[in-house]
C-alpha cells in the first residue's frame, strides 16, 4: 500500500537525479566564478625573484625578461598577472672566455620594425668591462626562429655602461642607459644617443642627468652591507610620453640600499632630444621605499599599457625586508600608474604585499 508519506523508486529516482543536476550546476557556478574573480585580481610579487623586470606587448602576449644573470630568459603571458604561470624559455647562454660571458644584467625584449631585439649589460667577470650587447630574432614570435648574437652596441667613446633602453620618437631610434663618464668607478649618469638603426648607436652619447640631490646619493645608508661601494647612482633610465610630454623614469642612489628609488625627468625643449639643457629634474624622488607596506629598494622600473590599450602600469621590483640589498631577493611588482591634471606622472607609493589588486582592463 502506497501512503501520502511514501515514494515509488522510479519517483525517488527522478526527484534524486534533479537534485543531482542542481547539485552540478552550483558546483559549475562556483568554479566558475572562482575562475573569473583569479583572473580579476591579484596580489604582488609576481614572481618570487627577477630585478629589473621589463615586457613588450605584441599580438596579444606580453613577452617578459627580467635579470636571471649567467643567461637571458623570456617569458610569454597573456597576462603580466599570471607570471607565474607563464610559459618561460632561455633563449641564450653566453659561451666561456668572452667579453660577455658574466654578470648578464638588466635585459629589455623589444619588437622593432618586423624584428625582435633582446639588449643587456655583460662582462668578463670583471665588472669594469661592463658594455652592452644585443641579440636579433627575425619570428614574428620571439618563442621561435633563431636569436642571433649581433655583438656590442657602443657610443663612440665606447665607455662602462649598462641598463640600455630603446625607445623611438617622431620615427627616431634612441638608446638611454646608465654609464660612467670615465674610465673610473664612482658615479654612474644617464646617457643618451641617436641610433642607426636597433644594433648601431650615431655617433657619440650626451649626459642628461646626474647624481646631484641628497635622496640620488644614498651609499652607505639603508644598507646591511659592511663595506658598501662608494658610487653615487643614476641608472635604468626609462622612456615614458603622455600626450604631448616625454620623460624619462630612473633610479637614484645604490641599489644596495633600502634608498633606492625613483627620480623623474622632464624635456622641456622643441624636439632634440641630445640636449641636456632641455632635461629637467623633479627635486624629490617620485617612488621610493614605504617602510609602514613594507617594501623596501623599489626601483629599476619599466612601463606597460594595459591589453585594451586604456591604463599605464609601472613594473619595478623591490624587496620586502629592509637590508636585504641587490641580490636575489628582489622580486617583480606591477601596480597602475595614474596622470595629474598637468600631464605628469603620478605613482603614488608601492602597495603592500598584502593588497589585493585589479588586473589591468582588457
């Protein structure tokens, strides 16, 4: 006898194979939706090691570098968010006995003209042979083709020098870098030159910013280090427009200290760029250590737009605990990067680590 309180099995299993249904579907929802707000968010560092973090844009994948030391390594994300998930490839490994062969600092990835270059600072183990050199791959994907050795890249005067970015304007190739005016350790200047073309510099470099405020000659302050060099620092200059303005991003005092930071310079001029004149410095830094977010040494920076092309972002890296000076404890950050009202940048402090953030828009 069936009751009201009763079932039939073939009523119980219906009622069992919707509840399962239902069951499925929310389980679909949370993933999912755990999925969207991964990629919605995401918190600093990106990787647990990388100074001197840099990335280009092109079709759809950001290709990224940062300084891994003894061998040049790309990494290839849709994301800069999800480093840490990306696709990584060495694309070189210097031979012994060279010129070139150690201390591989600073490399920047950059698509010109149909072409990629990848350009860093190396030496002999000496680092007062330090010069730039550059590498050529003609794939339209860095991933393949062949990436060839095409030598130094040198000013006339062919002197100490590292931290090389290429950027072009009005449809002039220029290199800026950080160099010494001599032959002598003890401070380092931006330098910049025109350029033949991605692998040749034209004709000599001009100094357009040194070390001269208190906050850009930080050596043996902020710094764990017992017998910290005596260099006062400008270095990793960076190329950054906005409309109708032009600047270049650096860093000031040594990167050994929790003082590293970032300085800005403004051109003020027409449109040559090799006068020093034109160059003119802001008198504080614009980014520098936040003891209260506890990160320490920001500097060494590079710039990226957001996939749809709406937002600028900084990269830079930094450490998390004071004294914790050059090495590998230095990790990549990115965080956005705002304009005032008067065109200039404004980069606010470095978050915390603890702050979860908004990717850039799509």
């Amino acid at each position: 006898m069936v009751t009201s309180n009763t079932i039939t099995a073939s009523k119980y299993l219906e009622i069992m194979k919707h509840r399962v249904l239902r069951f499925h579907l929310i389980a679909i929802f949370l993933v999912s939706f755990s999925a969207f707000s991964q990629t919605k968010t995401f918190q600093n560092p990106l990787l647990p090691s990388g100074a001197d973090p840099y990335s280009t844009y092109h079709n759809g994948y950001y290709t990224y570098t940062n300084t891994v030391g003894n061998k040049l390594v790309l990494w290839k994300t849709a994301s800069l968010a999800s480093l840490a998930k990306a696709e990584s490839k060495t694309i070189w490994t210097p031979p012994e006995g060279t010129l070139y062969s150690h201390d591989i600092w600073a490399p920047e990835v950059h698509f010109i003209d149909g072409k990629w270059y990848v350009y860093f600072a190396a030496d002999d183990g000496d680092n007062n042979t330090h010069r730039m050199y550059v590498l050529e791959n003609d794939s339209d994907d860095p991933f393949k083709g062949e990436w060839k050795f095409k030598g130094k890249i040198a000013a006339e005067t062919d002197k100490w020098a590292i931290d090389g970015n290429v950027f072009k304007h009005k449809d002039q190739l220029y290199m800026i870098w950080s160099g010494w005016e001599g032959d002598e350790n003890g401070q380092q200047d931006i330098f910049i030159a025109k350029m033949k073309n991605p692998l040749e510099i034209e004709g000599d470099r001009v100094m357009i910013s040194s070390p001269t405020y208190d906050w850009e000659r930080h050596w043996n302050t902020g710094t764990s280090d017992k017998n910290p060099p005596e260099v006062f620092v400008n270095e990793g200059p960076q190329y950054l427009s906005h409309e109708e303005k032009i600047f270049i991003i650096f860093s000031a005092s040594g990167c050994w200290t929790d003082y590293y930071s970032l300085g800005l310079l403004t051109f003020v001029g027409t449109d040559n760029l090799l006068d020093p004149e034109a160059w003119v410095k802001s008198k504080e830094p614009i980014f520098s250590q936040s003891i209260a977010n506890g990160v320490y040494a920001p500097g060494h920076n590079s710039f990226f737009k957001s996939p749809d092309g709406k937002e600028d972002w900084i990269l830079y890296h930094a450490n998390s605990k004071p004294g914790q000076g050059c090495g590998q404890l230095r990790s990549p950050r990115m965080q956005k990067l705002y304009w005032d009202t008067e065109g200039m940048p404004y980069l606010g402090i470095p978050f915390p680590e603890r702050v979860i953030l908004e990717t850039p828009s799509k």
